[in-house]
C-alpha cells in the first residue's frame, strides 16, 4: 500500500494516524477519494445504520461524500433488533 493517502475525520483519528506513520492530507488536497471506511453506532437486521452525532459527523459525511464507495464495520456490539424508541 504504498501509494496510500489517508484523510482523518477527527483530531483523535489524525493523531493516532501521525503516531503510524500514515501519510494524511485534507479536502483541499484531494476531492476525489477511492473508499471511505467508518464505523456505526447501531445496525439493524435490514442494515439500516445509526451513525454518530459526535463533532467529526460532518467530516465523516463530507468524505463519504467524495468517495467512490463507503464501507462501514460493525462488530456485532453494534447489532440491534430495531432503530428508534
């Protein structure tokens, strides 16, 4: 992987990926992105997911946005019967 550019959604994410060794830039750098990779809170049996209301949402969803495809991890802490009350 050694033409790997990563973008962070979050201080946290950016300081761990500085920590690695992983090489980041911005938007502004790079608008058009391969794969977005992220996680949710909650998933149910239709895979229906519950993303986080957190300060990095709007980061998440900015760089969901200019990806060709989004991939989304959940272990199954993350699975529930149903969304909602």
């Amino acid at each position: 992987l050694s033409d790997l550019v990563c973008i962070p959604t979050s201080e946290r994410t950016k300081k761990q990926a500085e920590e690695l060794g992983v090489p980041l830039c911005t938007l502004n750098e790079k608008s058009k992105l391969d794969v977005a990779i992220d996680g949710a809170d909650a998933v149910d049996p239709q895979f229906a997911l519950i993303k986080g209301g957190g300060g990095a949402l709007l980061r998440e969803k900015m760089v969901e946005i200019v990806s060709e495809k989004f991939i989304c991890i959940v272990d199954e802490t993350k699975l529930c019967p149903g969304l909602g009350p």
